[in-house]
C-alpha cells in the first residue's frame, strides 16, 4: 500500500478529487485541512476505509479510477491531525490483520 497526506489542498487538486468521486458526491468533505491519499488492493481498502472512520472524525471516499493491477484509491478528509492519526491506525490495523 501507498500512503500520502496533502496538507491545506488547493482548489484545484480538490476538483480533481471531486471528479474522480463521482456524481452525487456532497461537497461537504471538500471543506477539509488535509486528504489522506491511499492506495491498494480492494480488501485492503475497504477494512482501510473502515478502519478510520471509526478511529477518528474523518470522511472516506472512494477515488475512481482504471488501473491494470486491480489498486484502488480511497481519500480520507478531515483536519490534518485527524488524517494523521487515520493513517496511523490503518497501518497499525491492517499490520495487526496480517
């Protein structure tokens, strides 16, 4: 798995990630300090996803995308020490998991 935070995102690598979302996406996760970018296999993803939005007061979303090697990409939105922390359990998650 790949992990990577962008902190204070500009506007326009926001509506990128919008536009990778999908249709119907409400705007209110845009509204965000930091995007936690993480990539992997499916299975991996979805107890990623799971993982921290219990642990911490974020938003996930699911970034869409084609790619030959079956990896997906979820986006984790909050204020940046939430996402930290996010992505600091997910590793400790997934690791425990293993």
């Amino acid at each position: 798995m790949e992990f990577r935070i962008i902190k204070s995102p500009s506007p326009g690598t926001l509506d990128i990630l919008l536009k990778r979302m999908g249709p119907g996406v409400g705007t209110e996760a845009m509204c965000t300090d930091a995007v936690g970018l993480v990539q992997g296999r499916m299975i991996e993803m979805i107890c990623a996803a799971d993982i921290a939005e219990k642990a911490v007061g974020v938003t996930v979303g699911d970034i869409k995308g084609s790619c030959p090697q079956n990896m997906i990409m979820i986006a984790i939105f909050g204020d940046t020490s939430s996402v930290e922390s996010a992505i600091g359990e997910i590793k400790l998650g997934l690791e425990k998991g293993k």
